[in-house]
C-alpha cells in the first residue's frame, strides 16, 4: 500500500505556508485545510484519507460522515464547506470544533458502510437523508448522488422510502425522489 502525503497546517509546513504553495501551483486543497501535491489524481480513497486527516479520534470511532460530506466521499465534486457527521442522539456530542457539523439522531437502522476506512453513510442512505432534510440548496448534491447510484440501488431507495414511518420530511422526500428518481 502506498502512502498518500497529505499536509495540514503545522505539519510540517505553516498555513501560510501552504497557502503560498497553493497560489503557486505546487499544491492543490483537498478538503478544508488539508493539501495534497498538485499531481495526485482526484480518488475516492484520496478523499476518504482526507476526511480521515481532519476528524478528531472521537469523532472518528464514533461518528458516520453525512449529507453533503457522504456525496462528496462517494462521488466527488466540489468538498463541501463544513464536514457533516451523524452522531447517536444515545452519545451526546460536546462542541463540535471548527469546520464540523453535528447531526444528532438515533442511528438504529441507519445504513452505514466503510469507505476506504472512513466510516460513512451508505450512498442510498445518504440519497435518503438529503431527500428528506435537505434544502432547496441541497438539490445538486441530492442530483449528484441519485447519478451515483446503480439501478439496485435506485429502487433500494424507494423501497426504503416507502417504509419509512411518518414523520416530518417524508412528502418532501417522496416529492423530491419522485421528481428525480427515474422510474
């Protein structure tokens, strides 16, 4: 296994420092504050060791990356803003610290899987969760997810949506899947 340098502030190199590598070309910005040398292609394990690099060793065992952060592992595109995280109602979080968002929720029966180590939200979940607490901002993640889904997957998701209880959000979801989900 080859081993992917990714560099932060204050290892080895200052934020100023990295700032100016990236002005110049040297290196390009992953996610947030981790970098990586301008030719390292765009891969699904150079996210995840990105994502990795930032969570705090709490969040990290405790924790599944949601939302809009789950596209961007899955999928790629654009990283978001804010790493989004789902944490177990059961386990209450502290302060998040800086560039986290906190979700809290009862994580029984909430399709997890391990992306190249990172602990994530299953694509169709993720599908889901946008589908049903997203906004209308959200939409282009929700777009780009659905296109990352297979065929199986597809119809995992309305299976799932449609034994959903009710509860707040599911029409929306139901709206927004019917809309974009090819029959």
């Amino acid at each position: 296994m080859t081993t992917v340098p990714l560099l932060r502030p204050g290892r080895p190199f200052r934020t100023e420092e990295l700032a100016v590598m990236t002005r110049d070309g040297v290196l390009r910005r992953v996610i947030q504050d981790v970098h990586v040398a301008v030719g390292m292609p765009e891969t699904l394990a150079l996210r995840a060791l990105a994502l990795d690099a930032l969570l705090d060793p709490v969040y990290r065992r405790r924790a599944l990356v949601c939302r809009a952060t789950a596209v961007w592992l899955h999928v790629g595109g654009s990283p978001p803003a804010v790493v989004d995280v789902l944490l177990d109602a059961r386990r209450r979080a502290k302060r998040a610290p800086p560039g986290l968002r906190v979700h809290e929720t009862v994580c029984a029966g909430v399709d997890a899987a391990v992306v190249a180590g990172v602990l994530t939200t299953s694509l169709p979940q993720t599908v889901l969760d946008l589908a049903q607490y997203g906004g209308t901002e959200d939409l282009p993640l929700l777009r780009a997810a659905i296109r990352g889904l297979t065929p199986d997957a597809r119809g995992q998701v309305r299976e799932r949506l449609a034994d959903l209880p009710r509860r707040p959000g599911r029409t929306v979801a139901q709206g927004r899947l019917d809309a974009l989900l090819p029959a």
